[in-house]
C-alpha cells in the first residue's frame, strides 16, 4: 500500500514511522519546503520523538505527495485544515480515501473536521478518521494501545482498521463518526483541565473530572446528533484518561503552566477546541460548565499574569462548587 502522511510535526512523523517501520507500507512524508517540523526531518533524518525509516519519501512536494497515495493522511493543525484542502483539491484526488490523524472542531464555523473535508469538495464516503489514546514516546518504546477508526463508509472503516493493526496498535472500528470526532476534540479541553488540577494543588479532583467531563460531553454529542455512550469510549474517555496523567500530554502542560503563570509554547489544540465547544453548546442549548471554566482560563482570565496564575485557576475551579445541587445521572 502507498500512503502519504500530510504534516511531519509529532504526530505526523510518528505516523510516518508507524505505516513504514511497524507495517512496511511505501511512504511518503510531506511537509511545507521552508517548516520547521519538515526541514529537522530533511536536514537530520530524525525529529525528538523518532527517525525515520531510510524507505520513507521526504517531499515538500504536495501535488506528487497526493497523487502518488493509496491512502492520504492528514496530521496537521485542526485550525488550518479548511486553508490546506484548497490546496489539496486543485490536484486528482477525486477517489482517494482520506484519513484524519487529528483532533479538534473548527472554532469559526464550529464544524467537525469531516464536515471541513465535505465542504471542501471530498465525498464522504471516502473520508475516515483515527483517533483513541497513545502517546508517541511510549509506542517508540514499543508500549501497545488500543485506537479507533471511524468513517460513515463502512467498509472503508473496516478496510482501514484491518490494514492499519499491529501488535503495537489494536484498532476498533468506530460506530458513530460525531461522537467520535467531538469526543476526541473535547479530550484535549479535558486534557488542560486535568493540567489545571495538576498546577494548582487539586490533582485529588482528577476522578470527578472524568466522570462529570464525560457525561458534559456525551451530552454535547447527543445534542449534535451523536450517541451519548460514544463518550464512554476510546475516542474521548479512553484517550482522555491517557492524557490524565501523562507527562508527555501538551494540553495537560499547558493547563499545568497556566495555574503557574506560564504560557506553553507548544501546541495544544485544546485552547481553541475549548472556544469552539463553548460556541456550540451555546447554539445546542447544552450546559458545559468544565469547558466553559476552561475557555475562561484560556481567554477570559487573567491566569497567564506572573504570579495571578494559580490563583485564578483556583477562583475558576472553585466556580463550579456553587452551582446548584441536581441529581448525578
């Protein structure tokens, strides 16, 4: 099979590794001629979390990346996918399956990244999406784990989570593609709660913030359309139970950093996830009160003030101890 892996930041370049070291696919890996990410790869073969397979293809050239595939895969930045499929589409990839390595909601239109794809021309039936728990530092070291993959395509699903297993990644196939998508998107707002919780000395809340955050969402998805018990499952509260406590998790550092007054650097799509889930609990008329604390933090507060940090933090969490006593379920 040949695959193309579109982005070589962390996640991509893992995806490269994988379809190339673990399943011995032809692979090529693009990224932007001039990026960061894509000019380590091309200069050293290597970024901080792997090397790459001497088979893989490095390009920065999109149009061959595109049109030489079987199978497209898209790791990049959630926010600038509706920009990259309009460069994507002047290109023949009318019948190409596309698979979404990404987590996140469009936070100008508040539209699931599948529904991004559909407006920018791809046929539905030929796009999937994988997603579920891992971290890249463990699966180098050879730690399995179990993902998903979901489409409204059944037997592309199947064709993709049968093609793409190891002994190193057990995939399910997913059975709701808008509670998988939203479910995985809100882990990461999930994610710098937990980072919050860390920062600010209530790591002991960790357990109800799984509990209540779940059911927040199942909520959110069940408004949408979705199915509430998606989740329970491995895209949202097994991926998110993954990042609770992992030190290798951007939106839990970022979280964490922010009750200390710090800004992490690195990308956390959470921030902007958070953002897009406020807006569409708003318009589905679904009370998301741990996202809402989180879009505070990250946009209201006054948290990323030297030293105002964990104060704020603390003031935002605590907010959620005075609303009104309701039954758990």
């Amino acid at each position: 099979m040949k695959v193309s892996v579109l982005g070589c930041g962390r996640w991509g370049s893992f995806i490269a590794w994988y379809q190339a070291t673990v399943l011995k696919n032809e692979v090529v890996s693009w990224g932007p001629e001039g990026d960061y990410s894509y000019e380590v790869l091309k200069n050293t073969g290597k970024n901080e979390y792997v090397a790459l397979d001497k088979s893989i293809t490095l390009t920065c050239d999109l149009k061959f990346a595109v049109e030489s595939a079987d199978v497209i895969i898209i790791s990049i930045s959630s926010q600038g996918l509706r920009g990259f499929m309009q460069k994507i589409i002047k290109y023949n990839v009318k019948d190409k399956p596309f698979v979404l390595c990404m987590k996140g909601i469009e936070e100008s239109t508040g539209k699931r990244l599948s529904e991004v794809l559909v407006e920018s021309g791809i046929c539905s039936d030929k796009i999937a999406v994988w997603v579920g728990p891992g971290h890249i530092q463990a699966f180098t070291q050879g730690i399995p784990n179990c993902m998903v993959i979901d489409s409204s395509n059944e037997n592309l699903k199947r064709n993709l989570a049968d093609s793409f297993k190891s002994n190193l990644i057990r995939f399910y196939y997913g059975n709701d593609l808008i509670g998988t998508e939203i479910g995985a998107a809100a882990k990461n707002v999930l994610g710098i709660a937990a980072g919050l919780l860390d920062g600010s000395g209530y790591v002991s809340l960790k357990g109800p913030l799984m509990a209540r955050g779940a059911h927040e969402v199942g909520r959110l998805i069940e408004a949408m359309g979705g199915k509430f018990n998606s989740a329970y499952g491995l895209a949202h509260l097994g991926d998110y139970e993954t990042t609770l406590f992992s030190e290798y998790s951007h939106n839990r550092k970022y979280g964490e950093m922010m009750a200390h007054g710090a800004k992490f650097e690195k990308l956390a799509e959470g921030v902007m996830t958070a953002k897009a889930m406020k807006q569409l609990g708003d318009a589905h008329g679904v009370e998301l009160p741990i996202t809402n604390a989180v879009y505070e933090g990250c946009f209201l507060s006054h948290a990323f003030e030297s030293g105002d940090g964990a104060q704020n933090c603390m003031n935002i969490i605590l907010k959620l101890f005075d609303r009104q006593t309701k039954s758990e379920f």
